[in-house]
C-alpha cells in the first residue's frame, strides 16, 4: 500500500492555470466576495441559502471549518488562484478539497466554490480534476464522493466532466422558501477514473 498522506504539511497543488494552496486570515475579504454572494450561495442549503452577512461569519464558518478540519486530519480544503493573475497567490478566486476522508472505507467527499466573476471558464473543473488525481494517490482512495443541489446545474456538470456518476437521488429532502429541493448523490470510482486517463 503506498504511504498515505500525514498531515504534516499542507500540499500544494498545481494544474495548467491554477495554484491550490492553504488558505490564511488574508483570504477573508476575497471568502467573504464568495459567500457573501447570494447567487453563488444560492444552492448552499446548509447555510439556508443565504449569503453571510459579515465577514466574520464567513471566517467562522468557512475560514475556521476548513482550518479544523485540517488541524484534525479529517480533511483538507484549498484555496484556488490564479497563476496567471498579476497579484499572484494574493487573490483567491475560490475553494475546493475534501470535506472529510474515511480512511477505513477509502473513501472522501469533495465540496467545491467559485467567485461567480470566473464562472464557466472550465477553471473548477481543472481544478477537481487536480483533487481527484492527489486524493486517489495521497489519500489512496477508492470512492470519492460528492453531493448537488438539485437545480444547481453548473456543479453537476463540473462532476459530469470529471468522470462522476450519479449514484441516487433523495428526492424532495430540503425544503426551503416554500419550495422542496432534491439532494442529488455522485460518486467516481479509481477504475473509472484511471479508464479515463488511459
């Protein structure tokens, strides 16, 4: 079994126009331009859908969640930029990682978010497709693991592209603003994502 990734450090990932790095306290404005948006926060009901009203709640939930989870080695989350920005790594134009990983079941689930100014470009697809190319060496995973809004058109089709299967769906489980919400299942196997890369 090849050694599996420690914690010890927080790696660095690069794809052709991206640079995943550990997010810092300097990141919270460009969080907060995420977060604080109600259309890209429109299919985040774990939040209500509701976009953070101050930055602060964007660090605790956002900042100080993914430090946490780093911190406990459940997982990692990454901040996304831009290599080909002038400001180089200062400006975060995203995030993405692995919300938990289950070492026993080799299995992890991905979340993901992108400041609406650099939707459909293919930039997280580019950089879902770096994750799952760490994870399935690093973390050594066999099933990795993600879940949609149903309506949330975009995501699906990030997943789709990267080679995710829709495993179920748990119709009408959220309700929110007097309207019912299907919660979509997606899961991409090791087989299926080395066939893809043959």
């Amino acid at each position: 079994m090849p050694e599996l990734f420690d914690f010890h450090h927080f790696p660095i990932l690069e794809t052709d126009r991206l640079r995943l790095r550990q997010m810092t306290r300097a990141d919270l404005p460009a969080l907060h331009a995420i977060f604080g948006d109600a259309e890209t926060c429109r299919y985040f009901l774990d939040q209500n859908a509701e976009p953070y009203a101050t930055i602060e709640q964007t660090e605790a939930q956002v900042y100080d969640w993914a430090t946490r989870q780093f911190e406990l080695q459940h997982g990692l989350r990454w901040g996304l930029t831009l290599k080909s920005n002038p400001a180089g790594d200062a400006l975060l134009i995203g995030t993405a990682g692995y919300n938990y990983w289950n070492r026993a079941h080799r299995r992890g689930e991905i979340g993901y978010d992108l400041n609406r100014a650099y939707w459909q470009r293919g930039l997280m697809t580019e950089a879902i497709h770096g994750i799952l190319r760490w994870g399935f060496a690093a973390l050594n995973l066999h099933r990795i693991e993600a879940d949609v809004t149903g309506g949330n058109v975009g995501s699906v089709r990030v997943l789709e592209k990267c080679g995710f299967k829709q495993d179920g769906c748990l119709r009408q489980r959220w309700y929110l603003n007097g309207q019912f919400y299907d919660h979509l299942l997606f899961g991409l196997l090791r087989a299926d994502y080395e066939g893809m890369q043959s």
